[in-house]
C-alpha cells in the first residue's frame, strides 16, 4: 500500500479511527500496574483481538499498542533495551489485525508524550527527547507503519521534539495531536490558536485535538 494512501483517502472523505487501547486492555483485567506496550510480545493474541474487533466495527484506521513505547516510559519496568522490538512489534500486530479482516486498513503508529518533563521544568533535555522519539519513530516506520500518530501531548516543545524526530526518521504523514481541558488549554497552558501556530511550520498532515473532554468541546 503507498504511504501516501492516508492522505489520498481522506482527500475523498473522512476516515474513522478505531478507540482506546488502555482502556480496552484494562476491561480485560490488566491492571494499571502492568505495562501496556510490553503486551505485544507477553500477549499478543489480545492485541491482535482487540485491533480485530475494531476494524470488525469499522475502523478505517488502527493505531499501534505503543502509546508509552519509548525509553522514558519503558524504564519504569526496566524495559528501555526492547523499545524498537515492541514498536516493530505493535505495527507486525495491528497489520495481522487488519489482514483478517479488511487489507486496506491503515496501520498509525502511535506515539505518545514521552512521560518526564522538559528543561526548564524537569532534567531531560529537547536533544534526550529528541533521541528518544527518533528511536521509537524510526522503528515504527521501519515495521511498515502507513502514518504517525503523535497524540494527547501538552508541552509544545516536547510536540516539536516528536515532530523533528519524525521528520527525520522517515517520510510518513503524520497527525499532532494535542490534549485540551474544559478551559481550552493544555496541562502546560497551551491554546489551540497557539498549537497551531507554533505546530503549522512543521507541515504535519493534520494538526488536531485528542483526549480530556468530549467531542462537542473537541468540536469546538
């Protein structure tokens, strides 16, 4: 399937995108305790089940088991070595997923906030981040991903980080996504005006809001 595939199809019309991982993987009694991304090689049957059933109701789009899968995150279980191997392997899931039941859905790899915060509010430098976000980027779009999905971000700076990274990594279309409260700002005090001013000179496909609150305030 071309990579440009994404955008050519939502040219024609809107796409729908499958829901939640977390909260599926916490339905069937994973616990929060556990780490959700590492579920793609200890239970990958259930990720695949899970990716069936939403393309079963739909779905135009899949998005990896691998929100948390970079080497920030990882460590809190002692699992940073395997970043690449669980992000190749969130992509292997969500295709096999897609090929039972309908060829031409397309695989997002999903990459979430990275989990500490930026200098000047936390240590981690935009040059750590930026190292962090290429490795599990670039093992994304190795596996065959069609687009990224960079999702539920609050610090701009950590959203450029990921934007760079992917920009460097690979030529996939991808999604910024950033999180919004009731009062329309992020957690970091961003507004959706200022997302997209700071966010438009990266050229990212879209430019969107995910998460927090519901779709009319989404809408809005």
């Amino acid at each position: 399937m071309s990579r440009s595939n994404f955008l050519e199809r939502l040219a024609e019309r809107p796409l729908l995108a499958d829901g939640a991982m977390g909260t599926m993987l916490y339905a069937r009694g994973f616990g929060f305790d556990e780490c959700y991304d590492a579920l793609n090689l200890k239970h990958p049957e259930v990720i695949v089940d899970i990716h069936r059933q939403y393309a079963a109701a739909g779905a135009d789009i899949l998005e990896t088991n691998t929100f948390g899968a970079n080497a920030f995150r990882l460590a809190a279980w002692n699992l940073e070595s395997s970043a690449a191997e669980l992000n190749m392997r969130g992509v292997e899931l969500a295709r096999q997923a897609a090929r039972d039941v309908r060829a031409d859905i397309l695989i997002a790899g999903a990459v979430g906030p990275l989990g500490v915060h930026l200098a000047p509010l936390g240590n981690i430098s935009r040059e750590e981040a930026y190292r962090a976000f290429y490795e599990q980027i670039g093992a994304l779009a190795e596996a065959g991903a069609d687009l990224l999905i960079l999702e539920t971000f609050s610090d701009l700076a950590e959203l450029e980080e990921a934007l760079r990274a992917a920009k460097a990594a690979c030529n996939l279309p991808v999604v910024a996504q950033m999180t919004f409260n009731r009062e329309q700002r992020t957690f970091m005090g961003v507004t959706p005006l200022q997302a997209v001013q700071v966010l438009t000179p990266w050229r990212p496909a879209l430019i969107g809001a995910n998460c927090s609150t519901r779709p009319a305030a989404l809408l809005s």
